[in-house]
C-alpha cells in the first residue's frame, strides 16, 4: 500500500492538512514555503522522496524513494525560543513510541533526539524555528522527522552502514499508519508542552543512563559516565575525577562506548 494524504487523514485524530509529494528536495524546504504563506499550525507534509534530505550539523539524510517516512510538521508554538528544546524531545518520545507500537520492536532513544532499535539509529529529527526579527519570539517550527522504515536496496550507503538501520525488515509498506500514530502521539504532548509531560517516558528509553559515554565538544572527547537528565532534558555526566557537568545539546554530544 503507497503512502497517500487520504489514508493518514483516516487514521489521525486532528482536523489537520496532510500533502504528500512523490519527490521533493526536503520536506522541511517545502514546510517552510508553506509556513511563509501563513499555512496552518499543524499543516504535515510527506514526501515518498528527498533529493536533499538534510540532517543536524550539516549532515544529509538518506532519503531514497518509498523506503523511509520524510515529514515535516508546521508548527506555530506559543513558547519562548529558548524552550524549543521541548519540541524535539516530545518529538522523539512520540517517534519513539510510535515506531514501537507499529513494528513492535523496542525503541529507545539517544540524547538528545535519535531514535535506535537493535543497535541502529532508525529515525533522526531536525527542527528549524523562524523567530521574530527581535529574537524574542517563535514565528514558527518545523518540525523535521525522517524514520528509515524499510532496509532500502542494496541497503545503506558505506559512510552510514554501520549506524543505519530499518526499523523493519520485510516489505510492508506501513508509512501511512505510522505517519498517523507519530502525528496523534506529537499532538497529544504538543497541546500541553510546558507540563513535560513526555519527560518520564523520555528519561526511561536513554539507553546511554548508567553507562560509559565519549563526551564530544568541539576541541576534546572525554570518556564519562551518563547519570541522568535533568528537568531540562540537559545530561548530568561524571568525569573519572570524579567531577559532573550537565551538558546542554548543541554543544556537544554523548556517543556510547564501544
Ligand atoms: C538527523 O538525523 O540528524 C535528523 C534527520 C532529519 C530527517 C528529516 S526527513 C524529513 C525532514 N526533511 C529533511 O530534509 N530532514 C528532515
């Protein structure tokens, strides 16, 4: 079964546009043309396939057709910029949750928004806000998701075969149901986003929390181990001297050992 607006309407509990391309160069491009034009909060649009699917820092996300769900969600939150970390964190329970429930594979997660089953990174998020010209506002978000559902032919590509992988194994084409099941579980976190309350779901599928991780800032890689996040989602580590810091996201990043 291919992918189709009408079939995800069916399936979604919101009264929300959902367009679906055969062929874009990224979703979340297209998601902030429409956003320009004062599209609707909540406006979702999918793609079958991404010429340029972009990723965070710069990567690119594999995006070959009919094998992965690449969507973008428009978003107008009435929240500060600074607290636009909330959105990707319930956007990663929710993928999380919903991968889980359609494939029935355990999901988890690794801070602060990949989304891995057996060992792999299944699904990546990247959210782009517009803010007003003073900074002070969010204009809108897009909210990027991209989950590799199917193992594409001839699998991954060498620079990625060893951290992708598809959630599923077989064929079955279940991009509909699962766009829907991520759409239904994001909105009903986003509708009461100051409550976090996704946090104690989010806290419990970090896999790296007890464990030996290379803490990686732009200079240095130090070897720490990961105890827990705090309110803000930020990661308390200790060093073997003994000292903990709580690490922001954007600055660094928390790979788990080997
Ligand atoms: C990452 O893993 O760093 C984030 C990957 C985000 C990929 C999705 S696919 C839909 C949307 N369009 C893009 O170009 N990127 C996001």
């Amino acid at each position: 079964m291919d992918i189709s607006a009408e079939n995800v309407k069916k399936l979604i509990n919101k009264d929300i546009d959902i367009i679906v391309f055969d062929e874009v160069t990224s979703t979340n491009d297209v998601a902030k043309i429409l956003a320009e034009k004062d599209a609707s909060e909540g406006t979702v649009v999918i793609a079958k396939k991404q010429t340029s699917g972009r990723g965070r820092k710069g990567h690119t996300f594999f995006s070959p057709k009919d094998t992965g769900l690449y969507m973008s969600i428009i978003l107008r939150p009435a929240i500060a910029p600074e607290d636009s970390l909330l959105i990707t964190t319930s956007a990663a329970v929710s993928v999380a949750e919903a991968t889980e429930k359609v494939s029935g594979v355990s999901t988890f997660i690794k801070w602060v928004n990949d989304v891995y089953a057996d060992g792999k990174k299944i699904a990546g998020i990247l959210s782009e806000a517009m803010l007003s010209e003073d900074m002070t506002k969010t204009e809108y978000v897009i909210l990027g998701i991209g989950v590799n559902v199917n193992e594409p032919d001839g699998g991954f590509p060498d620079d990625i075969r060893n951290i992708a992988g598809a959630l599923r194994k077989n064929k079955e084409d279940i991009r509909d149901v699962l766009a829907a099941s991520i759409i239904n579980t994001f909105f009903s976190y986003y509708e009461k986003l100051p409550e976090k309350t996704f946090f104690d779901e989010y806290r419990q599928r970090l896999f790296i929390l007890g464990k030996k991780i290379d803490v990686i800032k732009p200079d240095s890689v130090t070897e720490a181990v990961a105890l827990d996040i705090d309110s803000d989602f930020g990661l308390i580590v200790q060093y073997p001297d003994g000292r903990k810091e709580t690490l922001t996201s954007g600055e660094v990043s928390a790979k788990p050992k080997e």
